[in-house]
C-alpha cells in the first residue's frame, strides 16, 4: 500500500516534468520506466548517472529529491531540492517538498524562515504551504500560531485533510475531546482511507482509555501499511495497558525490525518486560534509553521502579527523584519516591513531598498512612497518628488488604501506560506504613473494642518505651467504657515524653465529655505553651468559646488556626458550618470559596461549599461541587447528596441516578430506599 502510494506521487511528479528533458537525457528517461515498474533503487542509480553527465538538469534534481522524500530519506532530499533551488528551478515545483524535508528532519525554524506562502502561486500550493506551516509551529509548542496557520489554510481551501487534521490534533493536545473527535469523524466521513485520521481517532480512543476500540483503528491502519510505526507503538501501548503481552510483544518485535535503537521502543520494550516481572531484561532496555537521552523522565521513573522492585533502594532514590523533578505533581511518582525513602529512613525527605501531595490529593488513604508513618518515625506523634487515623476512616481496611496500583507513565505523549503493580505500602513492609498501628486504629473504627485493646497491649509489650503505644492502649481502653484505666494509660504516655501533645489532648477530651471546661482550657494552654500552633489545641479553645457563647472568641480562635495552620483545610470548613448555623449564608458561602481556592480537592471543603450554595440558592453550581466531591470520593452519603441538590433543580432522572448507584454501594441504605420512593 505504501509503496503504491509513492508510486502514484511520483508517477504524478513525472508527468509535469519536461518531454524534452527527458527525451534529451536517456538515464532519466530509464528513471521512469523503473519507477513505473516500481523499483525505486534503480530509479535512483539512472538518476545519479543523469546528473553525473549533467549535473544541471533540474529535472533529475527534483525527482530524485522526491523519491528521497518519498522514501524518508529527509537530509539527501533537502540537498537536492537545494541544488535545484540554485540551478533557478522555478519556487511551485520545490516549495512544498522543501518543506516537507524540512519537517521530517524537525528543522522548524529552517521551514518557518524559508517556506512561505507565494501569491503568486496556486491555491492550492498556498494552502500546502499553510498547512506545513502549521505543522512546524505545533512541533515548536505554539498552539495559537499553528491554529492560525491552518485556519488559513481552510480559508484557501476548505476541504483541506490535512489542515482539519492539524486543528484536530491541537484540540486533542487541549484536552478537547470532542472538538477532536468530530473533526476527525468528519475526516473519516469524508475519506474512510484516510490513515493519518485513522491514527488520530486511535489515539484519541487511547486516551479516553476505550482500548479495544482503540486496537480496532490501529488495526485498520495496519491493515493498509502493516508497517506503519506509529499504529504499532499506538497499537503495543494499548495492549499493554490491556496486559496483552503476547500481542504487544508481536507488535514490538515488527518495531525492532523497524527501528530497533529508537528510543520509545526501546521504552516500550523495557515496560512489557517489567510488567512481566522480567526485572533484568527491563533494566537492559531502558538502560539502553537513558545512555541515548538521560533525561527521559519515564525511563528515569521505570528505571527506578525497577531499582525498587529489586531491593535497590539507594538507585531507586536517585532515579525517582529525577523523575519527580519533572514530574512534581504524579502521584504514582511521588509515592513510590516516598516508600524509597521510607525504606532508608529518610522520613524527614519522605514527608516533604508527601504533605503537599495530601494536600493535594486529600481523599488517598495511602498518601495519609506513608506521611503518619514518616511523622511516627520524626516523633511527631499527633499529627502521624491524626493521618493514620484520617487513612482508616477512608479505607477501613488499609491495615490489611494487598491494594495495587499501576503506575501511570506516559508511554507516547500523555498516553498512560501501566507499568505493573505496586502492593499497598502495608505490603512493602512493615518499616513503610506501621500497620500495627493501623491495625489497633481499625479495631476501634470497626468497634472491635476487645481486639484493639490486645492489639495495643501487645505494641506496648515490643515497644515500652514508646509513648504512642501508650496512648493507643488508652484510647481502646475509653472505647471499651473504662475511662479511669485510659486516663492512667494517657498519663503514662505523659510520663514517658512530657512534650507527647496526643496524650495531652486525649486527657482535655475526657474533661469536654464531662463539660469540665475550665480543665479542659488549662490542659489545651498547656498544650499551646509548648506547641503554639497545635491544629488541635487551637479548635479546642474554639469549640470551648462556643459551648461559653462567646461566638467572636470562637471565630478569633478558628481564625488564628487556619492562620498557623495554612496547609489544613479544618479551620476554613469550621468557620463556614459555623456561619451557616446562624443563617449568615454569604458569610458561610465567601468562607467556602476562599477554602475551595486553596483545597479545591478536598471533599470536606466540597460538601461545605455545596451546602453554602444550597442556602445562597446557588443550587445549580451546588450540583456541580457535588457531582466533583463524587468523582473524588464515591460513597453513599455523597451520592444522596448530589441527589438532593439534583431534585432542587428538579433533575429528577439525574436524581433517580444517583440514589441508584448509592444503592449499589449500600443496598441497604434507609435514606436511600426512601428518596427513591418520593422519586
């Protein structure tokens, strides 16, 4: 097919060349009739004799630039379109070509400095021109040039493939999907052979990870060009995802015949490896990638992964944190970066990218038990102990179940691609997350009392000296009613640390049940003396103003918290509910806005801001906080929400949807039975 269509280009370029060149020149007229026939190496023999015994014979140049062209040979084309430029060839005959020469060999400024548009010339020549134009722009990371490049080039000529097709692939690097996807529709629609569209709509499948889909339009590409590299990197990076790898592997090996030092094969090679567990033959691929381009990040994260699984934790370290350079924000990254460091005890380097990421990623039970963890190590006790905590209630389970996550690399662009599993941190070892503080946590969430209580006694058995041990032994203690014995445990703990704050609190805990709240202020003060940003100590004083009636005492103290304490969002949703328990409903919305502006994904802060935009009547944009707070935390509660807010609108069907899959999370759910009733 390929061949069929050089074939067909260069028959073309033939018959505009001149009869009487031809006729004067016997080599060159053998050049055609081998092309005819379709053998372009001997083609290229008669033309090199042509132009040996004539070497100004612009006709010979251009067409065996062109086969050159034809063939991806970019760097000897260019040098015969060149030639022919300086032997006065007139601009129709080269411009396009040149260009196209240009582009293959990446020399975007070269293109954008000597290809441009000629009125004089044809339209279609113009549009052409645009259209290489545009491309070169996107090759230099200018969106808005090459957007205009090819608009123009629309204005020309409105059905120009390859211009849609530019506007197509600009829209899909934006994320506009269906912007994307309905030119590339038309395209099809138009010319269902038209392979670059073909490529386009598989990689937009890829993305909005509908793989099979995706194997079915690559498939098809190959089908007309079985050895079209980009449908077979496409085609492999799906499979892979799919874990396919005995069909990736075939596509793969088509590509090492192709282009076996390439370095996104030999990328992909070393992903289907790891996947595979093959760690030896992984590390020879994308050792190989990184002595070719040593900042290729996702070599540079999989090398690392590679370290990892292998028990290299110093390499892995180093290789995980390049990537992070590049790669500040991916979560996969910055986990396993993390545990790397964890596993060398580096728990003050683990926590300082982990208390951003939970920051950013509030709802990831995981992230919360790797940084209570690294706050455990550095002793600070309340804050490990709160996110530990904060873990459980998310993922009640988290202290036993063997979760995986793959890791999501960029195989192609932003294509992710999975890289294999990595166990949850309780699976990487004990040193990763303390799971038996997890696990007496757990016991006491589930109300397991009696479990809890044998599961700290035992901590403080392996750990006496240890004043966390302590404290959990009082906490399960209180869970079991046997308060005396849990106060004796707390200042136990005391004892041990005097500086060990959570002990402290529990105690003031004890005094607010009772309402003792003079006791109680003087054991937060306490608290504050040693420790005056202390989140919690700081709410308590609050909360004590609020229980007195001083609600202007109350907002001074939740204020001054979320002043010393930027990075949690807690003050922020205390002071919108308070608000809006005394109807100050624009208060309580401008408090959410400002806490959504700094946690935006944050599920308290979300469901805070949706109840503010009930009662402001925002009911609408309440929908929309809520239908994000589904997407981040997917439970029962949130859905019944979204179904409340859905029926102010009168959204019933959507309504009805929500209160369904809230069923299917928790069948038996009594406020959901009876909101579908009323529905």
């Amino acid at each position: 097919m390929i061949r069929s269509r050089i074939l067909a280009a260069l028959s073309f370029a033939m018959v505009t060349t001149s009869f009487a060149a031809i006729a004067d020149n016997s080599y060159l007229a053998d050049a055609k009739a081998y092309l005819e026939k379709g053998n372009l190496n001997a083609a290229v023999i008669q033309l090199k004799n042509a132009l040996q015994e004539e070497p100004s014979d612009v006709e010979a140049r251009l067409l065996l630039g062109k086969i050159y062209l034809s063939t991806g040979n970019a760097a000897s084309a260019e040098k015969e379109f060149q030639r022919a430029i300086r032997l006065n060839a007139s601009r129709d005959r080269w411009q396009v070509e040149l260009g196209k020469a240009y582009l293959l060999q990446r020399k975007f400024d070269e293109l954008l400095k000597e290809i441009e548009p000629d009125p004089t010339l044809s339209g279609d020549i113009q549009a052409e021109v645009l259209v290489l134009r545009g491309h070169a722009y996107r090759g230099k990371g200018d969106s808005a040039m090459a957007r205009d490049a090819y608009e123009k080039a629309l204005a020309i000529r409105a059905d120009s493939a390859p211009a849609q097709l530019g506007l197509a692939q600009i829209a899909l690097s934006a994320g506009e999907r269906a912007r994307a996807r309905e030119i590339t529709d038309w395209l099809l629609a138009a010319n269902a052979d038209n392979l670059e569209a073909r490529l386009l709509r598989g990689e937009l499948l890829k993305q909005e990870r509908k793989f099979e889909d995706a194997v079915e339009e690559f498939s098809k590409v190959l089908e007309a060009n079985p050895r079209e590299p980009r449908a077979l990197i496409g085609r492999a990076v799906v499979n892979l995802q799919l874990g396919e790898h005995q069909k990736s592997e075939q596509d793969l090996a088509v590509l090492n015949e192709l282009a076996a030092n390439n370095t996104m094969v030999l990328y992909l090679n070393g992903v289907s490896a790891f996947q595979q567990r093959q760690f030896d033959r992984a590390e020879e691929y994308i050792g190989k990638v990184l002595n070719i381009q040593p900042n290729h990040v996702q070599s540079q994260l999989l090398f690392g992964a590679i370290r990892f699984s292998s028990e290299d934790f110093v390499q892995a370290d180093e290789y995980l944190t390049r990537a992070h350079q590049s790669l500040p924000t991916h979560l996969p990254t910055i986990k396993l970066l993390a545990a790397a460091r964890i596993k060398l005890n580096k728990f003050e380097q683990a926590a300082e990218i982990l208390a951003p990421a939970v920051q950013a990623y509030p709802a990831d039970a995981q992230l919360k038990a790797m940084l209570g963890n690294s706050y455990l190590k550095l002793g600070r006790y309340e804050e490990g102990s709160e996110l530990l905590g904060e873990a459980v209630e998310i993922m009640p389970d988290i202290a036993s179940l063997r979760t995986q996550h793959a890791f999501g690399l960029l195989a192609q662009g932003d294509t992710a691609t999975a890289l294999g599993e990595l166990q949850s941190a309780v699976n990487l070892g004990q040193d990763l997350i303390q799971a038996d503080v997890l696990l007496v946590l757990t016991h006491l969430r589930n109300k397991e009392n009696d479990k809890a209580l044998e599961a700290s006694r035992a901590l403080e058995a392996r750990q006496p000296e240890n004043p966390l041990a302590h404290n959990l032994t009082g906490l399960a203690h209180l869970a079991t009613g046997n308060e005396a014995e849990g106060r004796a445990k707390f200042r136990e703990a005391l004892a041990l640390d005097p500086n060990f704050v959570t002990a402290e609190i529990n105690l003031a805990r004890i005094e607010l049940s009772h309402n003792r709240l003079p006791e109680a202020e003087q054991l937060f003060n306490s608290i504050l003396s040693k420790d005056q940003n202390n989140l919690t100590a700081l709410l308590g004083m609050a909360g004590i103003e609020e229980q007195k009636g001083n609600r202007s005492e109350m907002y001074h103290w939740l204020e001054m918290a979320r002043e010393k304490n930027p990075a949690s969002s807690k003050p922020g949703v205390l002071i919108a509910r308070s608000y809006l328990r005394e109807g100050e409903n624009l208060k309580a919305l401008r408090a959410a806005r400002e806490s959504i502006s700094l946690f935006p994904k944050d599920p308290a802060v979300l469901r805070v801001l949706a109840s503010a935009q009930v009662a402001g009547g925002e009911v609408n944009s309440a929908v929309q906080s809520l239908q994000q707070l589904v997407e981040l935390q997917r439970s029962a509660p949130n859905l019944l929400l979204l179904a409340s807010a859905q029926r102010k609108i009168e959204d019933e069907a959507g309504a009805r949807t929500s209160v369904e899959d809230a069923l299917q999370l928790d069948d038996k759910s009594l406020p959901a039975i009876s909101m579908l009733g009323d529905i």
